[in-house]
C-alpha cells in the first residue's frame, strides 16, 4: 500500500534522496548481488523512494553514461535481479511499498 502521498520534499531531501540514489547505484555497478545484498538493496531503495521522491530521467542517463562499459552491465544485472526479487515479494504479500516497487520498476526499465 502506497504511503506518505502528502509529503512534499524540500530540496534539501530531495538532494539528498538523489544523493543517496546514485551513491546506491555507483555501489551496485561494481560486482554482482548475493541474494543477502540484493534484499538490502531493495530496502535502502525502498527507503529512498519513501514520500513524493522520483529520480529525473536526465540525471539518472547522464550518471549511466559516466560509468565505464563494465559497469554499466554490472549495474544493469543487479537492477534486473533487485526487480525481480522485488516483483517476487509483491507476489508472494510481502509489504513493499507500492510507490517504491513503482520507482524500482521505472529505474530497471
């Protein structure tokens, strides 16, 4: 169930939720995910994704450009593997904030 639609970030949440985002992705485009590492991955995006925050397009490209070819295939394996698991746990009634399964999706995709 989606939660806190009423929360309007300042832009010093905001910053720092993009912040936190692309610290997040930096650490998953270096190796692979344990599945451990994946379900902690999903709760610090969860977290990020919490109240009204949603990465810019524009940011997010220009960050996967940035990356090294490596990387970029790194970091795209782990968010098809956090996407996955988190469409699992939807599936089986875990609680996962729908707004954030949402954001998680978009950034997979």
């Amino acid at each position: 169930m989606s939660e806190n639609h009423d929360v309007i970030l300042s832009s010093d949440d905001y910053q720092n939720k993009e912040r936190s985002l692309f610290e997040l992705l930096k650490r998953l485009s270096k190796n692979s995910l344990t599945p451990d590492e994946c379900d902690q991955y999903i709760s610090e995006l969860c977290t990020i994704y919490s109240g009204r925050f949603r990465h810019m397009y524009s940011r997010f490209y220009s960050f996967v450009i940035s990356l090294e070819q490596v990387e970029r295939e790194i970091l795209s394996s782990n968010l098809s593997e956090i996407f996955i698991k988190t469409q699992a746990k939807m599936r089986s009634g875990e609680k996962v904030d729908e707004d954030a399964y949402n954001c998680i999706a978009k950034l997979y995709d």
